[in-house]
C-alpha cells in the first residue's frame, strides 16, 4: 500500500500525533525516522488510552507472527538464515520470587479485551508499515523490544486482573 493514507487512516493516526505536521514519513525516508514515527504514535495511544498490557501483547506478537513469516519464507527462497535473535523473543529475567499464575482463564480473559482499541493500535502498527514500506528487519527488532517488556511485566502477574493493568512502558522508551 503506498500513496496518501485513507481518511479513516488520518483520522486513527490522527488521533496520536501531535509531532511534525502528522506526515506519515516518506518511502525514501530514512529508516530511522520511520522507526521513530512507528515506536512515538504506539507509545502515544498507549499512554493516552492506558491499553492493558494483554491487548497490546496480542497485537504485537500478531504482527511480530506475520513479520517472522515473511521473514522466513524470504530467507528459504534465498538460501539464506536469519539470525537467531531476530526469531526468538529475549529472554526474560526471573527469580524464584517471581509471583506465578497457576491458571488463567484463557476464554473469559478474550471475552475482555476492548477489541475496538485493539483494532485501532493494529491499524497503527499496519498503517505505518505499509504507508513508510519500513523494512521488516528493522519492524520486527523494534517489536522484539516492545515483546520483552510485555513479557516482563506478564512475568509479574499474579491474577488475570494483572492482565488488564495498563502497559508500563520505561521512560523515554
């Protein structure tokens, strides 16, 4: 997808930014400024609507999901291996003091979610990346960073109810 993003797209992007002029940076932009653009409007809408940390972890590993697809199946027509790391989440630090959840009620949790908010962060993520054609290996190590400090904090969660906490994200993250 390239060219002028849709006014529904404007209107969602719209709605987190508040830097430059609200241009979606250019094809030919640098990929640091995509990056930038991508890691600023998600920490944006997560702050302002306090997205629990089970929302976002869906989205992200869903994009994370197909970002690695497309990454393998790129790397096996050229005989070609992608590094480890890129594959694999970070590890995550425990201790054995580390509180854990013996059962979550998996079902009961996705009735809960507020698939319209995550709908709007999934349009986010996709608008950007398909508007600045930003290149998979740099989406996905970004997305890597977002993966372990959604996983950092689920390693915390004591209850479901943790799940719905809003995402703690470090500052000048």
């Amino acid at each position: 997808m390239t060219g002028q993003p849709s006014t529904l797209k404007k209107i969602i992007l719209g709605i987190v930014m508040d830097e430059q002029d609200g241009q979606i940076p250019s094809i030919s932009s640098p990929t640091e400024e995509k990056l930038l653009f991508l890691q600023e409007n998600m920490v944006n809408f997560i702050n302002q609507y306090g997205q629990p940390v089970i929302e976002v972890s869906l989205v992200i590993s869903k994009y994370i999901r197909i970002i690695v697809k497309k990454l393998e199946e790129k790397a096996l027509n050229s005989n070609e291996e992608l590094p480890e790391d890129l594959l694999s989440p970070r590890p995550v630090e425990s201790s054995d003091e580390d509180p854990v959840m013996d059962s979550f009620p998996l079902e009961r949790i996705l009735e809960s979610v507020d698939q319209d908010r995550m709908d709007i962060l999934d349009t986010i993520i996709r608008t950007i990346l398909n508007e600045t054609e930003l290149p998979f290996i740099s989406a996905l190590a970004v997305l890597r960073d977002w993966e372990h400090i959604i996983r950092t904090q689920l390693a915390k969660s004591t209850s479901p109810g943790h799940l719905f906490s809003p995402l703690q994200l470090p500052d000048n993250f």
